[in-house]
C-alpha cells in the first residue's frame, strides 16, 4: 500500500478500532485506487458502527437469554472417540456447566497436539504418540507368582512392552527401588524377584508391595492415560486423554502454537489470562456447534470477559464472579442472602443502586434502556 494511501485510513484512527485499521492496510491490495479505498473504509465504518451496542441496551440479560434458552435444550450427550472405548469426552450442557462454574476438576480433560510441518508424517505421530502415553509398573507386569514358604515375590515382565520403550528390568528396579524398601531385590531379564526379610507372619507385605509398585511412572508424561492419533484435513494430530501442557511443550517437534488443553485452568497457568479468555470462548463454541445450535459469538465473549476480567479465571459462581460484585442485593438475590446482608450490614457497606438486580428487588424503574435517562428540569 503506498505511503498517502496508509495516511488516508490512518486518518480513520479515532473512529475504526487499530485492529481493523491494520487488517484494512493489509489485506488492500498495492493497485487499490484513492476512490476504491475510501469506498471500502467508509463501507467498513458504516458496518463497524451498525455492529455497535447502543447505550443503554442490556447487553448481559441478552446474553444470558441466548445462551439459556437453547442450553435448556441442548441434548445431554457424551461423545465416544471411534475403537476407543475408554476415550469419551463430556459434551453437552455438562460441559457448557464445567466452563462457566470453571471447575478445577473436570471430568474428561484431553490436548489436541500438532506437530511441525517437518514431523507431520503418520510413522513418526505414531511413535511420538507411544512415547509420551504414560505407562506405569503395573503395566509391565505379564505375571505375578508368589511363594508363601520362600517369603517371595517374582513379577514376569512383557518383554513386547519393554523393547517397544527401549527399557530393560534394572530400569524398572530402579524405579521401584524406593517403594521396595525391606525387600531384598533380585534382577533378571524378564523378572523382578522380591523377598521378604521380615517374620513369616507379616506375608502380608507382600500384597502390598504389589498395590504400592502398580501406579509407579515408568515412562511417558504423567497424567496422559490414552493417546489417538488421528487425520484432519492434511496433516496428523494427536487426541489425548488426560493433560499436562507445560511438558508437552518442552518437545521441540510440537507445534506450540497450535497445541490446545481443554482445561481452562491448566491454559491460564501456562499461557495466561488472555489465553484462558480465548479457551473459554473456543470450547463453550466448539460444543454449541456440536450440538447444532446458533448462538452469537459476542454473547459468549462477553460471558468469557466478565470470567477472566480480574486477571485470574473465575466462575459464574457464589464462589466466583458474584463475590466479585459491588452490589450487597445483587449478591444476596444469587444464593446464601442471609449471610451477604449480615455481613454487609456488620461492614456498613452502601448498595449505589446501579444495576438491574437490586432495582427490581426494591421495585424501581431499572437504568437500562428507557429507565436510563433521567429529566432534570429547573424549578423557579
């Protein structure tokens, strides 16, 4: 774009947002002419301010209506990966719920890993794949045999297992060793043989060794139980079932830019708020589309900023966001009243009266829309 073509939609500054001044000098191209450019920044200003919300128009009670009347009719559905039968994701109205109340546990926390264009091969993903799938002890064991008069224990290792990981038993013995304390070990190559040197009597440590040894992390990234790797459009991903973001991205093969969690939590202490904001947005639309249901996007935006807007994720909660609010009526008509106006009250806290759920609690004109401007007149 030539430099007084840059100048004229400059000149638009105080009237375009700077996000839609730069994508207008980008996407023009070098032989746009002065009288098809001003064309398209006036057509641009003209659509940017019918977008805009009028004063007084109650933006939040909008959106709680667009987004709650097809919530109540959204399907209660749980979405199975295909020949996997342990990977189901929570979708549906439980999910939208798990959002909004940000809930530090959810119940089906998966990543979506991309690769570099330089490992987008199906060999390579699969193998990737293997590497970070979390395997513990108990994986590894073919065989458990126990011999109640030689006080011992011997595990037959599944050698396809070990060579599939490039391990051998004395890595696996040193990963137990601790657990294995009071035990006298024994190592060979397709075994781990455990014996007592307590009394006979305490055989029962025995048992426990093996309940204690089973979760121990052998390989692999904790947390991620199963791994897919699947086709979409051109290139191989990884689905995964369980997360762990900040490892994941210390693969130098992994596309870092691309590479998701659906756990709004684990996104905010890796990435920050603003990623945070944009995952909430991103999964509470990803299930609406699942779903078949047509909501605007700015409803959910708005529900995701007021979440984020203290820099930390907060849920639509008691607990959350209406904790966070200024109005003593309006935390009291959530849940818990009594408590809210006792507290106020020992804290002498004045409720302004500025937002819809105190006036129409005390019964007076709400200031949105009509009940927004008031007449002052002089009297003599």
């Amino acid at each position: 774009m030539r430099k007084e073509h840059e100048e004229f939609v400059d000149s638009f500054e105080g009237q375009l947002p700077p996000s839609i001044i730069a994508e207008i000098k980008d996407t023009c191209p070098a032989s746009v002419t002065k009288e098809q450019l001003k064309e398209i920044v006036e057509l641009t200003l003209g659509l940017y301010k019918h977008c805009r919300v009028n004063a007084g128009e109650c933006v939040g009670l909008v959106s709680a209506e667009s987004i709650g009347e097809p919530g109540t009719q959204m399907t209660l559905n749980t979405f199975h990966f295909a020949g996997v039968s342990e990977m189901n994701v929570t979708t549906g109205l439980p999910r939208i719920i798990e959002i909004f109340d940000a809930q530090k546990e959810i119940k089906t926390p998966m990543m979506e890993i991309y690769m570099k264009p330089s490992h987008n091969d199906l060999e390579k993903v699969k193998k990737f794949a293997i590497k970070i799938k979390e395997v513990v002890f108990g994986d590894f064991g073919a065989e458990y045999v126990l011999n109640i008069f030689e006080q011992s224990m011997t595990i037959k290792l599944n050698k396809a297992l070990l060579s599939e990981r490039g391990l051998s038993s004395k890595d696996l013995a040193a990963a137990v060793k601790v657990k294995s304390k009071g035990f006298n070990m024994e190592v060979g190559n397709d075994f781990l043989t455990f014996v007592h040197k307590g009394k006979p009597e305490e055989i029962r440590q025995l048992y426990d060794l093996r309940e204690k040894m089973r979760p121990v992390k052998i390989d692999g990234l904790k947390g991620i139980t199963q791994v897919l790797p699947v086709k979409r459009g051109d290139e191989y991903i990884i689905l995964t079932l369980g997360t762990n973001l900040e490892a994941i991205f210390e693969y130098p093969e992994v596309d870092i830019s691309r590479t998701m969690s659906n756990d709004i939590h684990e996104v905010y202490n890796v990435l920050g708020i603003e990623a945070a904001r944009q995952a909430v947005i991103n999964e509470v639309f990803k299930v609406i589309e699942s779903q078949g249901l047509n909501i605007d996007i700015r409803h959910i935006m708005l529900v995701s900023d007021i979440m984020c807007i203290t820099g930390a994720v907060k849920g639509i909660t008691r607990y959350g966001v209406v904790s966070e609010k200024a109005s003593v009526l309006a935390r009291a008509s959530f849940e818990t009243p009594i408590k809210h106006l006792i507290s106020a009250a020992l804290e002498s806290e004045t409720d302004r009266l500025t937002s819809v759920v105190e006036n129409v609690m005390i019964n007076q004109p709400v200031p949105l829309g009509t009940g927004l401007p008031g007449l002052i007149t002089k009297l003599k």
